[in-house]
C-alpha cells in the first residue's frame, strides 16, 4: 500500500511549514498525560509543527514531560485548573497560525471548560478533531456543528456515541453503520465510531471499516494518539474523511505492531507512537 501523498515526502525543498502546523488543545490536572499522547502523536504521524495547549499553571510541567520538539501554549485557567472559557479570546487571535486543531484529550469537564470546548467547536475556523471530555461537552448540544464553516471529526467511542444520541449502547452496537451514516448526514461531519473495526462514516455518504488493531489497545490514552494521529493528516492537507480513515488505520497497524512487540496484555498507548515509524517504513517498503 503506498503512502498517501501529503505523506511522501518527495520534495527535497520543503520546510515544517508544508507539513502543518497542529494544535493539541487537551490536559488537565489529573489528565495531563493526554495532552502529551496526542502531541506526540501527532509529530510522528508527520506534523511540521505542533502546540500543546494547556491549563496555564500546568505549562512548565508539560514542557517537562513532553518532548522537546512540541511546542507548549498556556491558557486562562478556572479556579479548579482546568481550561476556562476566558481562554477563547486568547484562542481567536492565533487561529492563523495553526493548520489543524483537536480539542478533548483529559480536558476535564467543568462548566467554564464545556462551555469553552462548545465555543470551539462553532467557531474554530480551521479542521477539527473532537474527542473525549469535548464529545462529553457536546453531548445534548448536537446542533451547534451545524454552526461550524470548517471540517469536524468526531471519534466516540460506543458509551461516548450513546451520550450523543440518547440511545443505549447495545442499540447503537447492533447497528454500527447505521449510526454511523446518519450522524455524519445529519450533522455534516465525519464520525468515526470506537471499536472493533473501526468505522468511518462522512456527510456525503462514504464509508470505510477499518481491519487492523487488536484488543490489546484496549487501554487508557490509546485513543488519545488516534486524536493526535488524525489532527497530524489533516494538518498536512488531508480532507476529513481520509485523515479519520489513514488515521484509524495506522493507528491499528501500530497497535498490531506494538502487540508483536510487548504482548496484548502489556501494550501501552506510548508503545504505539513508537511504532508509528514503522508503520510508515513498512508502507514505503
């Protein structure tokens, strides 16, 4: 399988610049690591650039944390430590500099803090990955992405896609595309549902069941790097569908790869983006 073009690389006079820049808007005081997953993530699936946006008072130890290579912004913060609405304003002067962003990796799920992941997504003017505590801020306000001008992914997972559409979770496992197909019209996004293969569903009716991963990526932060994975594509110019369905892909074939290497039961999310290399190795191959 060969690489997607943004991914080839074949240009000897490119600079970070034709690659994306990527922002990671996610973390937490007791879910910072989240933020570092899907940052670094995104770097090794092939971003220029990327910026980890952070809860102020947690900005010095991301930057401990996290690799030298990412970026760190540091937003207004609630009384409690996690992100406050205040932090829009700071958002909407910097969208220019910014290809792709994905917003809910251990973001946390205060008020002030849903209310600043709602604003986001209506008003981001760029790509838009939603994942995690924003699908939770999401759930019972739908109709707001119809608001958006630009691209959104969603990646629930089956419990995460119940919070959406208020139907029990055996209902929405029993009719996968279904759900899947009538989300992404009805709201005119692209929906990729969580799970054993995978499925990507767009607003024009494309759909894509992903093959590859394992039981072993059952595990905390793993779909914190399918964030950070798919923000990366769409920031090197992918369009919504494609980067939800190479991102699902990839992130299993690292997943398959990082279980050959470290066993199903063992496998962490971190083992992952280690195998990302080798993914894009083996495709070139």
């Amino acid at each position: 399988m060969p690489l997607p073009a943004p991914l080839s690389r074949n240009n000897p006079r490119s600079s970070k610049r034709d690659f994306g820049h990527v922002l990671i808007i996610a973390g937490s005081p007791s879910m910072l690591g989240a933020a570092a997953l899907s940052a670094l993530a995104a770097m090794r699936t092939g971003a220029g650039l990327v910026t980890a946006a952070v809860p102020r008072h947690l900005n010095l130890t991301l930057q401990k944390k996290i690799s030298p290579c990412v970026m760190t912004l540091p937003l207004n913060q609630s009384r409690s430590g996690s992100f406050s609405l205040k932090a829009y304003s700071q958002l909407k002067k910097i969208w220019d500099q910014f290809d792709a962003v994905a917003i809910g990796p251990g973001l946390g799920r205060g008020i002030s803090t849903q209310r600043l992941a709602r604003e986001i997504i209506i008003h981001c003017p760029k790509p838009l990955v939603i994942d995690a505590d924003a699908l939770f801020a999401l759930a019972g306000y739908t109709q707001i992405l119809l608001k958006a001008k630009e691209a959104r992914v969603l990646t629930p997972h089956a419990g995460e896609m119940s919070r959406l559409i208020n139907k029990p979770v055996m209902v929405i496992e029993a009719g996968r595309a279904k759900t899947a197909r009538e989300f992404a019209l009805r709201f005119n996004c692209v929906l990729l549902l969580k799970g054993h293969h995978t499925l990507v569903a767009s607003p024009q009716g494309r759909t894509y069941i992903n093959r590859t991963g394992n039981a072993g990526m059952a595990t905390a932060g793993s779909g914190d790097v399918l964030t950070g994975m798919i923000a990366a594509l769409l920031g090197q110019g992918m369009d919504a569908f494609n980067a939800a369905k190479y991102g699902a892909l990839y992130h299993g074939m690292a997943g398959d790869l990082a279980a050959g290497e470290k066993t199903k039961v063992s496998m962490m999310a971190s083992d992952m983006i280690g195998q990302i290399p080798r993914v894009f190795k083996n495709l070139r191959n």
